[in-house]
C-alpha cells in the first residue's frame, strides 16, 4: 500500500484489513507462479515461438525450452513493488532466466546439453539464477529444461551414430553365437576322439574279434544280406551264404 506516492514496508495479510481511506492498495501474488518459455504455439506465457536460443561451446545454435516456478517473499513485497512495479516478471523473471541460460550453455557442446550433461546443466541454471532471484525478493522453486532441440543436421549425425551403434551390437552378437557354436562342436569333437582313444586302447583282441563276429552275425540275419565274407584271426576267410 502506498499513500500519496510512498510505499510502505507493511503488507497487507488476505482476508480483511483496515486501510487508510487515502492508500493506494496493490496486490502482488505470492503464491507460486509458473513462468514458460517454449517454442510451441500457445504453450509458453507469451504466445508464439518464445523459446531460448543459445549458442553452445561448438558453435551450434541450440533450442531450449524452459519453465521457471517462482514465488514472491512476503516481506520483500513492499520493496519490489516500489522498485519495479507490477511487471517484475517481464523485468526481473524472463531477461534473468534466458541470460542465464545463454551463459552457462556456453561451456556446453550441444551433444553433450542433449544427452549426457543435461542434469549437470540444469543444475547450474537453478542455482545461478536462485541467487539472482534471491538477490531481489524472489524465491526460485524450480526450474525445468524441458525440452532441447538440436539443429537438423546434428540430429541425423546422432541417429547415424545410434543406428551404427546398434548394427555393430548385433554384429557381436551374431560372432559370439558362432564361436559358442565352434565352440560346442570342437568339444564334441574332442569327445568323440576321446571316447574311441579310450575305446581302442582298452580293447583286446579278442575283444575286437569278438565285437567283429557279432556284428557280422547281425549283418547276416538281415533280409538284404546275401553274402557276408568274414575273416579270422588267421587272415582265413569264410564266406557265408544267407540265403
């Protein structure tokens, strides 16, 4: 409230209030107020394109769009009103947050503000334009990147990257299955030559002859065999007629 031009440091609590007939009374919210500033149509506090443009550590102009949660300190009221007036957002709030933004993004390369340095950045905004708010009765309450846009042309680099990336992933997949498969028939290679190495090397002779004879046996009982000429341990031959 003020009378006849001066400002008065006490502030008004909501519900009622006597006043002085002659004051000038003026409301200023101090509930949490959203502030945004994007690149769609509509979306931000002023219509149109309102997002950020900045320019990063490799020279690329990067898109930001960002929304600032703030709110005014009660007792500092008084002194934005008679500084500033009503319009603290347009003076205070939008230049603060968007010069900000141009100035740390700065010592960012744009891959690294879309991806892995996002959080770090965001970070750094908040807590460099806190102490600006800070500084003048405001409290920043947070602040949301919430969207970065890249130029076109490094948007296709980064999606070759990707597309490589996974090509290159399924490639290793497809070598490790064919060495696990190399793998798993040289073991059973290596089984079976070590089974008939064993087999052979605990066998008899007589053992041998006598696996021999029975399989021939075998091989004489079948309807298909007409002649089955067997040998034996003298290199004598027997010729055996199935029929």
């Amino acid at each position: 409230q003020s009378i006849f031009g001066n400002v008065k440091k006490e502030t008004l609590n909501s519900g009622l209030n006597f006043v002085n007939p002659l004051a000038d009374i003026k409301e200023l919210d101090l509930k949490t107020q959203n502030y945004t500033m994007s690149g769609v149509h509509d979306e931000g506090s002023k219509s149109g394109d309102d997002a950020i443009r900045v320019l990063s550590a490799d020279g690329l102009e990067v898109t930001i769009d960002l929304t600032v949660l703030f709110r005014i300190v009660p007792e500092k009221a008084p002194s934005i009103y008679k500084q500033i007036g009503l319009d603290y957002v347009d003076v205070i709030v939008r230049p603060l947050s968007r010069t900000r933004i141009r100035d740390i993004s700065a010592n960012y390369d744009a891959i690294a503000l879309y991806s892995t340095k996002r959080d770090e950045f965001q970070t750094r905004i908040f807590n460099s334009i806190e102490k600006d708010f800070k500084n003048r009765g405001l409290v920043l309450e947070q602040l949301l990147v919430r969207n970065i846009a890249l130029p076109e042309s490094v948007k296709k680099t980064i999606e070759s990257k990707i597309n490589a990336e996974q090509d290159a992933q399924k490639m290793q997949f497809v070598l490790q299955k064919e060495k696990q498969e190399a793998e798993r028939k040289r073991v059973e290679a290596q089984g079976i030559a070590d089974y008939q190495r064993i087999i052979t090397s605990t066998l008899t002779d007589k053992q041998l002859q006598y696996e021999q004879i029975k399989a021939q046996k075998d091989l004489a009982a079948s309807p298909n065999t007409k002649i089955v000429i067997m040998g034996n341990s003298k290199g004598s031959q027997v010729l055996l007629n199935a029929n």
